[in-house]
C-alpha cells in the first residue's frame, strides 16, 4: 500500500485495533477465550482444550466453506469459457448460489414461496451478481443500460432497484458497485452482502413470518431436508428417513420436552441420527454473532429438544416410541444426535456432552461419506468421497479424518492450522495486548 494510503491512516489503524480488543473480549465473555494480566501485558489465548476445539472447529468450517465457494468459480469459469452469459443460460449457477449462500432451494420452493416480494427480488439480486460474476471472469464490462441489459436477460428497473436498496439498505456489504455506467460486482463481498441484502428485503416486506412457513422453518425441515434425502437414489440406497416424535407422541406418557423432527438409520453403519432442524433467515453470521445466536433462543432450545430425547434413549424410555416407527435396536451407543443449521461458519461444533451441530448443506454431503466435486480449474471435476463409510457422530473426529484421508480436504491441514498457530501484538492506549491462537 502507498504512502497515501487511507487504510494506513493512523485513525483507521486505531479503529482497527480497537476492534480486535473487541472480539477478543467477546470471545472472552462466551466462555472460548481467558485473558491474563502480565507484567503490564493483557493475554488473550484459548480458554482450554474444549475451548481450542470449538475455535479448531470454526476455522475449519471456514476453510470448507471456501472450498466450496471456489466449485462455484469453477462452475463460473467453466460457463464464461463456454460464452454463455444471459440469466437464462445461468439458471444452474443461480440455483447454486441462492441454496449455498442463502439456503434458499429455487427448485422445490411451492408456489407461494416463489411468489413472496423478498423471495423474488433476491432471485433478480442473485440473477445480477451471476451474470456479472460470468462476465467478470470473460474480461467484458456489463453497462448500466437498458438495452444491454435487456440482451443479458436483466430489467433495468430492477436493477436500479437493487442498486437504490443497497444506498440505504446497506452500509458496507455492498456486493455491486456502478462506476459511471459500468456495474461491477465485488467478488469477495457477494456472498456475505447478498445474505445482509436478503436479511433487508423481510423487514423491508413484512413477511420474516411468511419465509419461516415457505422458505424455512418446517419447510426447511421437511421439504429442503427430509424429501430430499428419500428422494435421491444417492442416499436412499443407504439412508432411510423414519418419523420423529416430540413430548405428545411419545407412548406411555412420559413427560419430557423432547422433539425430533426425524431419524435417519444408516444400515450400512447400523447407526442412527437423531435430528432436530433450525433455519435462520439471516444464513450465515460472522462467527462471534453465531456463536451468540447458539445461547439465544432457538438454537439452544433445539438443543435442549435432543438432551431430552437422548435422556429417553438412555433411561429405555423410547422403546414403544420407537418400536412403532420400527426402529428395534436403538442405543446411545448406536446413536447420534444432530442440530441441523444454516450457518456456515458455526459447522462442525458439538456440546460439552457430544450434541452435534452441522450446517445442512455440509450434513448431506457427509452423509455421502463427503463427496465432492474435485479437481484442477482447468480440467472438468471429478466426484472424490472417504474409502470407508464415515460416521458424523463426532464433529471433531470428522474433521480430523477428512484432513487425514479425504483427497479433496488433505491439502487443507497446514492452512487451517497456521490460524491456531497466528499471535498478533499491538497496543491501545500504551497498553500492550497479545492475542496467541484465537484466530484473530
């Protein structure tokens, strides 16, 4: 950076500072760091080894998450390379962005999903960044014109909407920026501004309410999870989806404030997830607000539903319950149970007593023993998956054989660990502050 550099700014450089003090505190304060007084130094690191686990977790989920992402380039490369670059010639590239980054799946969304105000003018939003993300990676600049646009598939009313809403909508999640009359869209901004733009069009439209019915909630559940699952050949040949229960269907009355919204049996491994769905509209957070959001309402309460459960199976309260959904063999010894999300950046974590937490779209494809599309850039992927059938029981045991044993995830061990081993000095106001293996 040159000498002129605002980012250089002394006042900038303090703001930055301040905020590092600031999510080290905040990790202080959720319990994943401790911070000691040294010789007139404040040290942050982890609070201890279930605290390391947790942070080990994170990093890797981010890790994931952008190799995730670079198949969605690759997706990207391969269909500017082919010169397609009209929304219609990019549905496949629109329907992957709006299921990874909002969780939003196009293809099975009922007809009043399709219909609500927020869902469709994300869908003009995603439809915008796809094709200036094609065109981007073509070297063509996209013109704020009616007439182009209209040849790229685009309404210009729309996208001088979305251009508007941003102004005002949001502050720096801006995801498409216009420069005269070229548009551009920032590559490494667009999913999480699509996200705080998506968060902005409920409140905007009233209908946070209505997207819980038809986009997540039960929806999520059963028609995002749960039909798909039964309905692929990929995971049925293995899967099979069995009926949950809650406190007013389990037999015998016993009281409990259970609740499982399905159970998937593994017959290959004779092994059985217990499953209890969250969807939040807000996707995915920044790793501090998730992990917040854990200790607020909905994700502790569905983890208080799988505590429940569990503590049915253990004390052999379920076999009625679960006889009628014919599952015979059920133990805690055999089983699992799973808290299923939408955050990205809160994947891979578990409790101090083993309930673990997965990111649906990391679940499903780690129920196919973490199949993934792999390869070169330049050369078409191939799908790679774990020699052995692998068992999600232990978020961390996951990860550690994913890094060991899976080819696409091998290459990822160094770089996810050089996070732990990070330490970064500075000071504020002439005190000296050590972060050391907080990823900070």
């Amino acid at each position: 950076m040159g000498h002129g550099d605002p980012l250089r700014h002394p006042a900038v450089l303090a703001l930055v500072r301040l905020l590092m003090l600031n999510e080290a505190l905040a990790l202080c304060l959720s319990g994943i760091a401790k911070v000691t007084w040294q010789h007139g130094t404040f040290l942050f690191e982890p609070a201890d080894e279930t605290a390391r686990d947790t942070l080990r977790a994170t990093w890797f989920a981010r890790c994931a998450d952008q190799g995730s992402h670079a198949a969605t380039a690759v997706m990207t490369k391969q269909l500017a390379e082919a010169g397609l670059g009209k929304v219609d010639e990019l549905s496949l590239l629109v329907a992957r962005i709006l299921d990874q980054d909002l969780t939003i799946p196009w293809l099975r969304l009922g007809q009043k999903g399709h219909s609500l105000k927020s869902i469709v003018e994300i869908h003009e939003a995603v439809c915008l960044v796809a094709v200036l993300l094609v065109s981007f990676v073509q070297g063509r600049t996209v013109k704020m014109s009616r007439q182009e646009l209209g040849q790229r598939g685009l309404d210009y009313s729309s996208v001088s909407r979305i251009l508007q809403r941003q102004s005002y909508a949001l502050v720096t999640d801006r995801f498409v920026t216009r420069d005269g009359d070229s548009l551009t869209v920032r590559v490494e901004a667009a999913s999480k501004g699509l996200r705080a733009y998506f968060s902005a069009l409920a409140k905007e439209f009233d209908e946070v309410d209505e997207l819980r019915e038809h986009v997540g909630g039960k929806f999520f559940e059963r028609e995002h999870i749960r039909a798909r699952i039964e309905s692929d050949p990929r995971y049925n040949a293995r899967y099979r989806v069995l009926a949950g229960f809650d406190r007013h269907t389990v037999l015998d009355k016993v009281p409990s404030e259970c609740d499982i919204e399905f159970v998937i049996h593994d017959t290959v491994l004779k092994h059985y997830y217990f499953v209890q769905a969250k969807h939040s509209l807000l996707g995915e957070k920044a790793f501090l607000n998730a992990a917040v959001q854990a200790a607020q309402k909905d994700l502790k309460k569905g983890i208080n539903q799988l505590r429940e459960a569990r503590r049915l199976l253990s004390n052999k309260l379920l076999g009625r319950t679960l006889a009628d959904r014919g599952i015979a063999d059920a133990s805690t010894a055999n089983s699992s149970f799973v808290l299923l999300h939408n955050i990205a950046q809160f994947d891979f974590q578990s409790t101090s007593d083993n309930i673990a937490l997965y990111d649906w779209a990391t679940f499903r494809n780690l129920l196919l023993d973490a199949e993934v599309a792999f390869g070169p850039s330049n050369r078409p992927l191939t799908l790679v998956r774990m020699e052995k059938p692998l068992c999600l029981r232990d978020p961390q045991d996951v990860i550690r054989a994913l890094l060991c044993e899976h080819p696409a995830y091998q290459g990822m061990k160094s770089q996810v660990w050089a996070t732990e081993r990070g330490a970064i000095e500075y000071e504020i106001d002439g005190v000296r502050c050590i972060v050391e293996g907080l990823g900070i």
